[in-house]
C-alpha cells in the first residue's frame, strides 16, 4: 500500500497486513520462532549481516512482529518502529539508545512514573543525570541546557495531571543544540497526535493501552527516524528485548479498531469531565479538552482528539476516608494500574508522591478511564459515589 497518501482510519485499516502473500487471510499469521535455518552459508552469513531487514532470529521478530512494526510505523510517519515486551521497555530503550556516563537528561516533571525511577535509578547509577523540569516550559527549556546534555525527553499530556507540553517549542529549542528527542505518545496514539512531523527522532507507545485495547497484552512500541532507529534498535537488542508473536497478533488485532474505540473513548471522556466540572466535590478537572483547561490551547493547535483518559482533583477538605467510602463501592469503574482497554477506570493518584520541579499542592486527584459503556450507567456510578462520599464526610 502507497501508505504516504493515505489518511489515518485508512492506514490504521491497512497498513502491515499483506492477505495476498497468505491464501487471502485477512490478518497476518503467527509465526513461533526461535532458530531460523538457512541452507547455505552465503544465506547465513547474508542474514547475520542483515540482522534487523530479514529474519535472521527470533529475538529480532518473525514476520508477525515485522507486521505490527511496519502498520505502526506507517500509522505515527516513522522510518521504521521496534516492538517491545512492554510500554516501559520502549521508553527505556529510547533514553539508551542516546546517553552514555557523563550525559545529562531533561525529563518532565509529570512523567510517567516507572520512567521517572529509571531515571533516578538506573541512569544515576550508570553516571547519567537527570534534571526534571517543569512541563509547561516551552522555548524556556534552554535556560536548563548544560554542555553535557543530550537528550529532551517529553511527555504530553502528562502523566497523572495531564499537563500539555508546547513540543514544536521544545523540539526546535534541542535541535539548535543538537540534542534528542523522545516523546511518549501513549495518551493519543495511534490517532490523535503525530509528533514525528513536528521533528521529535523518537515516539514512544504503550500499545498496552489503546493499541491493544482489551487489558490483555503489555507491548510497546518505539517509532523511529531513520536516524534514530539504529541507535534504538541496538539499545534494544544489548537489553535482549523480545515482543511475543502471539502478543504482537492480538497487539495488530486491537489495532484495527483503534480509531473507532478512540472516538468513543474520546466522547465519553469528555462527557464525563463535563459532568464532573458541575459536581460541587470538584475544584478542577484536569482534561485538555476542555476549553478552561491551561493547556487546551496547545492541545487544539498540535492535536486532533482528546483520548478517555483524564483526572478530578477534589476539594482539599475532602479527606482520605471519604474518597475510599467512594471508591469501594464503584459498581462499573474498576480500580486498577493501566488504562486503554473497553472499560471505565477509576484510581487514586499521587502526584504529590512523583513532583519533584513543580510540588503538587492541591487536593487529592482521582484518575478516571472513560471507558465504552453507557454514558447514564457511568454517571450514575459516579453519582453513587459522590453519595458514598457525602455521607462519610
Ligand atoms: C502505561 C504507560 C507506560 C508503560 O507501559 P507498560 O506497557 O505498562 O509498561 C508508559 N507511558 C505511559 C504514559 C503509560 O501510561
């Protein structure tokens, strides 16, 4: 498929898939694979060569891993894109492909945590230094250069409170300094928000939330530029990254319906905020979809859909054995780690526990999924909740 002409629901449909070149299926087979056999040495020593163009062993992907990486690469406008074991193992690798001891790293302040602790950890330990900046920096991030910077890492919006970045700002401020970029893209993607196109070398996806979409895979992905994708593809095979075939046909399977459940994703999300704006226990919603949100106009410049997830901080006085008389009782919003599948979520997040540049000094915030069930069911979960909450105040 000619994929540079093509629009997103179109690619989203398509790209990676090849019925033809197997008897009209429709879907991409599973290949199980460890030892792939060659019958010459001139083929061998041809595949060792061409270790990540062909398949040459399994830990560098089957056929089946080479369909999801090429659909997502078409999808977010990368030269190629690796697939990883999970969303934490993409961002990782990423920050690796870049650094070595004696660099220096920006990372947001509203970063996924897990990142944010491999900073701290892994990183400080080899020698490499992590400052955390205030998300909402812009062109401003250069006053934090130093001469031993390397990379800008970006996440937007933010982790937990949702904060949106300016990334053309950020990126054009790197790329005078000839610093990287990474960016998690796992709120928007693989629909509303292209960051490759805007100059970022590196996306990176939990495809555990809307790519898989059915809380039933962890897979990540990293999409690259064609300069990015060998200093990431290393990265990845020096940690011994592998992405299971069967994981990578259920990651291509929710694939195919992304741009659907995103829609709906995005319309119930929004209802909701809406819906939670008006309730007298919350003193801000903290979704850039909505036009009071500080970043809403950032989010309306650089992208074309809000995803379903978003958070609520509540008033300050309301205390921890109310919001827990609220949360046990939820009878559809589930409380757990993760997000992106078909279902509504709800969880209590601690920003105060992660900011380090910018402290959290408001109420107590709950993070909701806006999952696909009907839109009066959830409110009136939520309604329960508030009453829940009212009476154990
Ligand atoms: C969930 C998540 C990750 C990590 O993905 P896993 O598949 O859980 O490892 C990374 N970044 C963001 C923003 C996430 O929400």
């Amino acid at each position: 498929m000619r994929s540079k002409s093509k629009k997103a629901d179109t690619l989203i449909t398509h790209a990676g898939r090849d019925p033809y070149a197997n008897f009209g299926v429709v879907n991409p087979p599973v290949y199980h694979a460890s030892t792939i056999l060659h019958r010459t040495v001139a083929d061998l020593e041809k595949a060792q060569r061409n270790r990540y163009n062909q398949v040459t062993y399994g830990r560098y992907g089957t056929p089946t891993t080479f369909a999801l990486e090429e659909a997502v690469a078409a999808i977010e406008g990368g030269h190629r894109a690796i697939a990883f074991c999970s969303g934490a193992a993409s961002c990782y690798a990423a920050i690796l492909g870049f650094v070595r001891a004696g660099d220096h790293v920006l990372v947001p302040d509203s970063v996924y945590g897990p990142v944010r602790a491999f900073c701290t950890g892994f990183l400080a330990r080899f020698g490499v230094a992590t400052t955390f900046y205030d998300p909402r920096l812009g062109a401003g991030i250069a006053e934090l250069f130093q001469s031993n910077t390397r990379l800008v890492y970006l996440e937007s919006p933010g982790s937990l409170t949702f904060e949106m970045q300016d990334v053309p700002a950020i990126v054009a401020a790197a790329k005078a300094r000839g610093l990287r970029t990474v960016i998690d893209n796992t709120w928007a993607a693989p629909l509303f928000f292209k960051p490759l196109a805007l100059g970022v070398d590196v996306e990176v996806i939990a495809a555990t939330k809307y790519i898989v979409g059915h809380s039933d895979v962890m897979m990540g992905i990293a999409v690259c530029t064609e300069e990015s994708f060998l200093p990431v593809r290393t990265a990845a095979t020096e940690m011994g990254n592998h992405a299971a075939p069967d994981d990578c046909y259920l990651a291509l399977r929710g694939l195919r319906t992304a741009a659907v459940r995103l829609r709906q994703h995005q319309a119930q999300g929004l209802a909701l905020a809406r819906w939670l704006e008006k309730r007298p226990e919350v003193a801000r919603v903290l979704h850039p979809g909505l036009p009071e949100d500080p970043g809403h106009a950032l989010w309306r410049r650089d992208f074309t859909g809000a995803s379903g997830l978003f958070a609520i901080v509540l008033h300050r006085d309301i205390a921890k054995p109310a919001i827990d008389a609220m949360l046990d009782g939820m009878e559809l919003f589930g409380m757990g780690a993760s997000w992106g599948g078909f279902e509504s979520l709800i969880l209590p997040a601690h920003p105060e526990r992660l900011r380090t540049a910018v402290p959290w000094t408001e109420g107590a915030v709950l993070r909701l999924h806006a999952g696909l069930e009907d839109l009066g069911d959830l409110i009136a979960d939520l309604e329960q909740g508030f009453a829940r909450l009212a009476a154990a105040r």
